[in-house]
C-alpha cells in the first residue's frame, strides 16, 4: 500500500487528485495538508466528496506516515519555497502539481512527468516527478507524432478548450454553472503560460 500526503489541499488540483487516489486500491491517503484550515472538513472545499471522505486539514506534514507527497500549491514560487522550507526525507517521492520544476533549467532534478515522452526515466526511479500543465498535456500529445518525424517546420496554431480552472477554489460569477454553461472566454489568446512548456518539450524530442 503505497501511503501519500497532500500539500495545500484546497485547490481544485488537490480535490481531483484526493478523488482518483481515495478510489485507488493500492493508495491510502494518509493526510492533507492546509495550514490556514487545519481541523476544518475536507468537504467543506470540496463538496464533491461529500459522503466520501471524513479526512479534515492537518497544520504541518507528518513524514513519517508517507510514502509519496503532492504538492497543490496554485501560486507560483510556493513549491520551491516549500521544499526550501522543509527536510523532506530523501526517502519520500515528490510530485509536483504546480509549475516550478516544468522547466529543465538546470537547477533541480525533477522528471517531466509525461509518460509518452518520459516513461524510461520516470519507471526506472525517478523520486521527484513534476505533473505537466493541463493544456501542454493534450497539445503536447497531438503535436508529438508530427515532431517524432519531422513535420512541425512552420508556425503552430492551437484552439484549446478548457470546462473551468485548476486555480484556487474561491466563489466567483465566472465559475458558476449558469456563467459556464454554453459560453467561451478567450483567455491568454497569444501569451498562455503553458506556451513554454509546449515548446520545451517538442524541443527536447
């Protein structure tokens, strides 16, 4: 049984990845971590799991009790002020959920964490994995055969939809279902921050 944590566990990213690891049968959630939270009920985020679930917020990591530790933070810079921030033990794998170690920029050892293109690594024992973004997965994925044979050798256009944000849960108009429902919001048209992300990888192959 593989035992896992959860950093900053209020994010939409922690809520949907607490539902895939709660029905996992090899999985078993130890904690989930909220320090501005502690003692409230996971379901008061995420009412999803309503019925599901009984975990409440803990203040600080417990790494005794883990195997494998996600870190959900929504705000840039907050992963790697994290592990700055804590002994984490060499034991424990890390997956990032945010975006601070996408970039192979030399100043860390994680593992871009897209099994088409990274499996040999990442199954050979990778200990730090970071999950890509959610747009640079399924461009990333159309526009690897192409690259494989050479074919990408003009300029690429991308019309990507998205059902809503992996951001923060906070209540908004934009984010309720009668606001969603039907409609298309043109967001980061030509500057979208997965852009590098994309080019990174088709780069790398």
């Amino acid at each position: 049984m593989i035992r896992t944590g959860i950093i900053e566990g209020t994010t939409r990213a922690a809520g949907e990845l607490f539902r895939l690891l709660i029905n996992h049968p090899d999985v078993e959630i130890g904690w989930v971590q909220s320090s501005a939270n502690a003692g409230r009920k996971i379901t008061d985020f995420h009412r999803g799991l309503l019925g599901e679930s009984y975990h409440r917020f803990i203040d600080a990591p417990d790494w005794e009790s883990i195997d494998v530790v996600f870190l959900c933070s929504p705000t840039p810079g907050d992963a790697r002020r994290f592990l700055a921030e804590h002994d984490v033990p060499e034991r424990i794998r890390i997956i990032d959920m945010t975006r601070d170690h996408l970039s192979d920029d030399g100043t860390h050892d994680f593992v871009y964490g897209l099994p088409e293109l990274n499996r040999k690594p990442m199954v050979r024992g990778a200990r730090h994995v970071a999950n890509p973004g959610s747009f640079a997965t399924v461009i990333t994925l159309a526009l690897l055969p192409l690259a494989k044979e050479l074919r990408l050798d003009g300029n690429i256009h991308v019309t990507a939809i998205a059902g809503s944000t992996d951001a923060e849960v906070e209540t908004s108009v934009i984010e309720n279902f009668s606001w969603l429902n039907d409609t298309i919001t043109v967001v980061n048209a030509l500057n979208h921050p997965q852009v590098d992300e994309v080019t990174e990888t088709i780069k790398a192959l």
